[in-house]
C-alpha cells in the first residue's frame, strides 16, 4: 500500500502518523479562512498537511503542535520536504503545556480535533490520543484557544454532525460567537455528516451555508472542485 500521498505543490507521507489524509483535514485546510493572518497554530497536525495547506495559500508563518512523537517526526520530515520548511515549525508537546509555555498570540488557530467521547476504542494507545478527547475535551480545547488566539483572530475545526453543538456551546463559554458554518453533505441526497465552524472574539457578519462532496452519480460537485483544486492532483481549474 502507497504511504505517499501526492499534492499538486507538496507530497506527505503518513504511514507513521496516528491520523492518516483524509477529506476531513483537506476540507478544513482549504477552507479556513487566514487570509488576514500572522502567525498560525494548528493544533494536532498529525502528518503535517492542514499546515502544508496553510503554507501555500498564505504567506504566513506557522506553528504545528501534536502530542503524538512518531506523528511529530513524520510531519517535521514533511515538512522539510517541501518548499515551505522555512515557514512551518512542528513541536511536539500537549496543547495544555504549549498554551502555559507560549508567551505570544497567533491570528488564526486551525483544528481537527479529537472527536470521539465514550465510544468504542481503538486497539492502541496513539490512535485513542489522537481520536478521542480524553486529553482534549471542547472545554479545554476553547479554554487554550482563548488565551492563544489575539482579539481579532480566528478560530476554525470541524466537527462531525452529532456534536458540532457541543463545540458551539464550548464557544459560547468562552466568549466566543460563531462567525462562519458550513455543513459538509457527503454525497447529494445524503445528510450532513461535517460541519465546519468559525468562531471569533468579536461579534462579526455570520454566514452559513452548505458543501456537497459527491453528485448522485459520484461526481465531484464544483463546488468542492472549486474549493480543493489548488491540492488534488486529479482536479483542474
């Protein structure tokens, strides 16, 4: 089986990391929004490619942190790999001991977060780190974000449909509003399985509105040719 999987500007290899590429981390990497950003963190980059993604659309520095060391050394090797190396620096280190040790803010934080709360384990200890929030849950997954992200910053994760609420009220907690949302359909007569969700520090415009992945005769719709085919080697302008 190919451990390499090829981008149209950069390749990664995940053979290593706890959380292989996957459309989850692709959605979320072409679709948050940075634009405005200095610094960024991401937060569990496992192979590194939400923060590959990130280094080509925009001219920013970024911060990738991840608990997991073998997903650490795969990403820095990732990374090094690509035109972008200068531009991406990958710690390994818990969110928690990053937001006591971190004395700056960044203008965009990105997250896949863990999902899975309660639920059936995996058969090892990395894929359960990297699965399920045990070592993460919302609150303290919002609880860093607040002090990590400057007042204008943006914070953006994607959620599975059955608890992307929970990740709202978290939010809310913390005095955080939700600025974009966009709900991932998988295939066109199918229900939303994802959700993608903005959230700032300061009251904004909010916008909603919805993606499709897949036509009912299993097609890639434009929408999602439009968003991802700066990365997919086998979509075109």
């Amino acid at each position: 089986m190919a451990t390499t999987f090829h981008f149209k500007q950069f390749a990664v290899e995940h053979d290593k990391s706890t959380m292989k590429v996957g459309t989850d981390a692709v959605l979320l990497g072409a679709w948050a929004n940075v634009s405005h950003a200095g610094p960024i963190l991401e937060i569990g980059t496992g192979c590194g490619i939400i923060s590959l993604m990130l280094a080509q659309r925009f001219n920013a520095l970024v911060t990738a942190i991840d608990i997991d060391f073998l997903s650490v050394q795969q990403a820095i090797a990732n990374v090094v790999s690509s035109k972008w190396h200068q531009k991406i620096t990958v710690i390994h280190t818990s969110l928690q001991e990053f937001t006591n040790s971190q004395p700056g803010l960044f203008d965009a934080v990105v997250c896949n977060p863990p999902f899975f709360n309660q639920s059936l384990k995996a058969s090892t200890y990395r894929k359960n780190l990297a699965r399920h929030n045990d070592n993460l849950p919302p609150e303290e997954l919002f609880n860093a974000v607040n002090q990590l992200l400057s007042p204008e910053g943006l914070f953006s994760v994607i959620a599975p449909i059955e608890i992307f609420s929970l990740f709202e009220q978290k939010a809310l907690l913390n005095n955080f509003v939700t600025t974009r949302k966009t709900e991932i359909i998988p295939k066109e007569g199918k229900r939303t399985s994802r959700v993608l969700l903005e959230f700032s520090k300061k009251k904004r415009v909010s916008t909603e509105n919805h993606l499709t992945i897949l036509t009912i005769d299993d097609k890639y719709t434009n929408e999602y040719i439009s968003l991802t085919k700066d990365f997919y080697l086998f979509l075109h302008s």
